[in-house]
C-alpha cells in the first residue's frame, strides 16, 4: 500500500514522529490547524494537516509561522515550480477575455490546446478529450475502451493507483482506497504488481515470466476491454526493463484489447521525456495525462487517444460543466510553452544526473539505504531493515524540520519529486538536507 506520508498520516495510532513534530509548531500554527479540522471531514493522506501553507512559489512552500520548506512533494504538479509567471499571466489574461464556455460551444483557447496536445504526443494519439481531473479522465479513458471494443472486462496491477473515484479504485489496486465499500466495478481483473515480479515470478527473467502471463491471462479471459497501468510504478519510482511494455503492446494488440497508460503523475517532461511511455518503447491506444497539466495552478487532465477510437459520437464519454475550459486551457498552453522554451526535458535529465550522483553517494554512507534509483527527475530512496516503514516515518519528520517536504511509497520509499525549473543551489540544499537528517537518524 502506498501512503503520502506513512504510519502517522490518517492513522488511529499517531506516530510519535508526528506528535513531536505537532508539539513543536508555534502557537499561530497549531490554531491554524485546529480550525482546519473543525471544517474538513477526516480523511486518510489528507488529515492531520502537516501545518497551514500561506504561501507558494517557485520550488519554496512558505508556512504561517515562517517556515519556508522546499518542496520535492508537490503532488507532482509542479513541474515548473508553483507560481510560474507564464501561467500565472496566462490565467490572468483569459480570465478576461473569456472565463467560461458552456458545453456545446467551442473556444479557440481549447482548440488551441488541443492542437498543441496532439503534436505533442507519441505518433498515432491524434485525438483528445479534456476532464477537469485525473480520475476523471481515467473515467473517460475506460468508457471509450468499452464503446470501442464492445467488451467491459479491464486489467489491471495489484497497488496501482489511477484515482479515487469509485470507478478509478476498482480499477486500481490499492488496499487503502478499496477498504470497506464492497463491490468495485464489474469486470475489474488484477495482476501481480509490476515491483513485485520477482516475487511472484522468481530471479529468472521475472518480466519475461510476467509478460507471458499477461499474455496467457488477455488469452484466457478472452473478452478484455483494455489494460490500464502505469508505464512505471510512480510512488516507488520502479520501472520495467525496457522490453516489458513492447511485449504488453503486441499482446493486447494480437488479443484485441486496448493498452491505457496512467501517465497522470509522470507525463510533460518530468521523466526526461515528454511522456514517460517514450522511454519504454510503446505507445499506447489512450494516454491519460493531468496533475502538472494545469501548471499547477489549475484542475485540468486529459485523454489522447488513436483517431480509430473516435466512435461513440452518440454517447456521454466525459460531459463536465469544465471540460473546455478556456482558463484551465490558457495554464496549459502557457505550461507546454515553458517545457519547451526553458528546455525542461533536458534539464530533467540534468537533474537526474545530479541526484543520483548524490544518492549513490548516501548509499554508500548509510546501511539503512537500501537501494536508490530515478526516473528523469524523481528520486527513489529504498529504506532497508525491519521496521523500514518506521524509520521513514522518522525521517519524513526529520527532513520536514529541517525544512524539506517529499511523500513516501510503498510505506518505505522516499520519493523525491523537484520542480524542473529549480535552481541547482536549491536542488543540492534538498539533498543536503536528506543527508543531515540521515546523519542524524543513522549516525
């Protein structure tokens, strides 16, 4: 199971980690937060806050109290830090010429993005709609699958996570997400996750074993709409070999299924390509993408699928109030703009050069490192030994006081997610930050 921050974070047993950390905010911040909770329902990941953000910009989250916190978390919507002022121009600019299109109506402003999201786009995916969020767009991207196929049944892996609406957890794999509403959507089959295969399959060839029972298990069923996944599992930063997913492609090809790439966290740039599914050669028949989409600053997600898939005319794929909204269009293009002239998918693979470097370096200092890996500009921090899931707890806590915020996967795995427009001073500070609480948690 996958937490934003582990143990303590919508748990009943509140880590000790956490109660110190609540002890120590100022007076302003805990008031803060007392009337945080007296308004919002509880809910695991979202409560107990951390503190209360009165400010965002760039790569620094500013606290009530002063606190200024880098941030390597972001909800991975920050690819060009919070508050770019193309973005922010941008919005401000639409807002008013044009703040809202009904349905029905076309805009040039969502035209225009919609031109600029196909040429964007691995060959083939030439068509788009929009959502106002992920989930919801993972909603479209399976309703299409099922008009076009004629079938209902999906794959998916167990601990994936495509959303958290009803219909996005059954389709992801999460125990936290699935706990306690019985029956999930119908139809809705499971496979062995992706960073679990040596588990499940052995240390001989583990993808090659479970791509042939992908294979076997599209053959079997014999009736699947489609496979939906994370190309590489995002939480943990854990990527297939790179001949995994062209295998999958052919499979689903040669069983009639649709292949679904989940690329809301890792599309536009962050994994040194525009689209993650670009390292891992294969292009799926829909991408989903979001989250950074709206530059950060607006809700905006999005299908691009293959022209073929332009068949159900007469039914309702998405239908949101929002869906081509002219504002949320205008932080998109302005965000697709800044990737390509501030030249950010290179700079990701700068930075993940530079990251791993300093991650390999921590490992070898610190047993309680147990593996380190990255994806363009997302850092995996393994945390090995038996109460691995506590030490992170403690550690999440530690770097939070020294001023850097980041979320845990798998209960174990710091993921360290930068903005692409940080400044290297500022990314080196955050690692030297990891590497002081480290120290001082593992001296």
């Amino acid at each position: 199971m996958t937490r934003d921050v582990p143990l303590s974070e919508g748990d009943v047993n509140v880590s000790a980690a956490r109660t110190a950390w609540r002890a120590g905010l100022s007076d302003q911040a805990r008031a803060a937060l007392n009337e945080d909770e007296r308004y919002f329902l509880r809910q695991s990941l979202s409560t107990p806050c951390l503190t209360e953000i009165v400010r965002a910009e760039g790569a620094w989250l500013t606290a009530v109290d002063g606190r200024r916190i880098l941030d390597f978390h972001g909800n991975s919507v920050h690819q060009l830090g919070h508050g770019h002022p193309k973005v922010v121009e941008a919005i401000r600019r639409e807002m008013d010429i044009l703040p809202f299109c009904p349905r029905r109506y076309s805009n040039p402003t969502a035209t225009a993005l919609a031109r600029r999201l196909i040429e964007t786009a691995p060959a083939g995916l030439d068509k788009t709609l929009f959502a106002p969020s992920g989930s919801a767009a993972v909603g479209m991207a399976l309703k299409l699958a099922r008009y076009a196929t004629g079938r209902h049944k999906t794959l998916s892996f167990w601990d994936s996570f495509h959303g958290a609406t009803l219909d996005a957890i059954g389709v992801g794999g999460e125990a936290l997400f699935r706990r306690g509403l019985g029956p999930m959507i119908s139809g809705a089959e499971h496979l062995p996750p992706l960073d679990l295969a040596r588990r499940f399959f052995g240390d001989d060839r583990p993808f090659d074993r479970l791509a042939d029972f992908i294979d076997y298990s599209l053959d079997v069923q014999g009736d699947v709409a489609a496979l939906i996944a994370e190309p590489l599992r995002w939480t943990t930063v854990a990527a297939p070999p790179l001949d995994f997913w062209p295998r999958v492609r052919e499979s689903c090809a040669r069983h009639g299924a649709l292949l679904i790439f989940d690329e809301i966290p890792s599309g536009l740039a962050r994994s040194g390509a525009m689209y993650a599914c670009q390292r891992l050669g294969a292009t799926p028949d829909i991408l989903v993408i979001g989250k950074g989409l709206g530059g950060g600053v607006m809700p905006l997600a999005a299908i691009l699928a293959a022209g073929g898939l332009d068949c159900a005319p007469d039914a309702a794929l998405g239908h949101y109030t929002h869906e081509k909204s002219p504002v949320a269009s205008a932080a998109a293009l302005a965000t697709l703009a800044a990737i390509e002239d501030e030249g950010l998918i290179a700079r990701a693979c700068d930075l993940e050069a530079r990251g791993l470097a300093r991650l390999v370096a921590l490992q070898a200092k610190h047993a309680r490192v147990a593996e380190v890996r990255s994806f363009g500009a997302y850092f995996g921090v393994e945390i090995g030994g038996a109460d691995a899931a506590a030490f992170a707890d403690r550690l999440m806590y530690a770097c939070l006081a020294r001023g850097l915020s980041f979320k845990i996967g798998g209960g174990k795995v710091i993921t360290l997610c930068p903005p692409l427009t940080i400044g290297f001073d500022d990314f080196d500070a955050a690692f030297d930050r990891l590497e002081a609480a480290l120290d001082a948690l593992d001296g």
